[in-house]
C-alpha cells in the first residue's frame, strides 16, 4: 500500500525578483513499511518536502497524496484532521509540551481528535511501551534525556492509527549512541508496517533507509533503488 505520493510538485515562495523555487517537478512515493530518505546541501528542498508531504504547506502545483487522499480535496480542517490520524511528526528539537508529562503529551493529538481521555492515555501508554518508555509515563520533559524526550516525540508521531512518520533531522540534537538507537526504533517501526521519510545530512543515517533520494535546488537529482554506499551518499549529498 502506498502511504504517500507526490505527482509533479513544485513550491514557490514569493513573485518576481523575490521569486525562490523550493521545489520543482519533484516526484516520489513511499510504500508502507518502507523508509526513505531524503539528502541534500541546506536551502535544496528537503524541509520543504516534508511540510507538503505533511499538509503543513501547500503546493503551487502538483499533487500530494497522503493514505489514497488529495490533500487539495481538503480544506484546512480537513487537513488537520488528516494529520492528526494519519500523520507524526518528528523533529530535531523535540517540540514536546514542558508543562505535560509523557503520557499527556502522547495523548494530546488523540484527545484532540476528540477521543476521551481515558482512551487517549491508553493509547498514548501503549505508545510508550512500544518505544520502551512506560515507566516514564508521569514524568515531565525535562526529567528525561535527550535520547528519552526522542523517544516520547516518536511515540506522540505514531499513536493510534497514524501509517506514515516524517522525520526532519530527528538526532540533530542527540549524541552519536542516541541518535543510532532513535534510528533503530525509527527502522523497526516502518519494519512493523510504518512509512517512513527520514531527512538527513548524515550518509550513516541515510543508510538505515531502504531508499535514498538526493534533491538540489529544489530538483530530484537521484533516487537509489537501496542504499549505496557511504562514500557515493557522501558524493551526492555534497
């Protein structure tokens, strides 16, 4: 089943002199339980990539399709919606509410959607077991590591029937042993039947995908059938 497509899209920010192409004619599509990986110099595209595969964005032209609907037949709302069921979001400095424990942060998009608490702090519980964090249920952001708030953002990003994790940069923060073990949990959970898009600058991060894509300038220059190298993703991402 294919958890996300993207038809010919193009962004452009701004008219005239002013005019930016973050992305032009970019097409890809990523397959439950597979993880892709997108690589590049900063400015080619690859946030902006996520925020249109996402609904955060929308595009000047083509189509984004996120678990077989347009995101363009939906209004705002509707797009909203979409994410909070469909999609998570993992970013390199967490974005978790200081003021919520764990379990609550977990819970929110559930309880946002209108699920009763008592069924979203199920689902946010079963959430943490599955990244290993269940005995951190109570506690606040700030009393975990950088490695265990990864873990809670993770877990906000797939609770309930959410199929398709975008990932920007989600070790950027982290130490080289934490970073490896995030990818891991990333890596099985697309194994158990998750999609995955995993931005990156790091070729040994790339290499936990079972594709790459490399955009510059906004444009698809090479799409890999499975994961090269170190030293050829090294070569394109330059």
């Amino acid at each position: 089943m294919t958890a996300l497509e993207l038809h010919d899209v193009s962004r452009v920010h701004g008219k005239g002199a002013t005019t930016v192409r973050a992305l032009s004619g970019v097409s890809l599509s990523v397959c439950a339980g597979e993880l892709l990986a997108v690589m590049g110099p900063s400015g080619s595209g690859k946030s902006t990539l996520l925020q249109l595969a996402g609904g955060l964005d929308e595009p000047t032209g083509g189509t984004v399709v996120v678990a077989g609907t347009d995101l363009a037949s939906l209004d705002r709302s509707g797009r909203a919606a979409l994410r909070r069921r469909r999609v998570g979001y993992v970013f390199q400095d967490f974005n978790l509410i200081s003021t919520l424990t764990a379990a609550e942060n977990v819970a929110l998009p559930r309880e946002l959607d209108g699920v009763r608490a008592r069924q979203a702090r199920k689902d946010a519980l079963d959430a943490l077991r599955s990244v290993e964090l269940a005995d951190a249920a109570d506690r606040f952001p700030d009393e975990l590591s950088g490695g265990q708030r990864q873990r809670v953002a993770i877990a906000r990003a797939l609770v309930g029937e959410r199929g398709l994790l975008l990932a920007d940069e989600p070790t950027g923060a982290l130490d080289t042993h934490t970073g490896e073990s995030v990818l891991k949990l990333i890596r099985t959970r697309c194994d158990e039947g998750a999609a995955g898009v995993l931005v990156t600058h790091d070729a040994r991060h790339a290499a936990w995908a079972d594709r790459i894509v490399f955009l510059r300038d906004g444009m698809l220059v090479d799409d890999t059938g499975a994961p090269p190298s170190a030293e050829s993703l090294l070569e394109g991402a330059s």
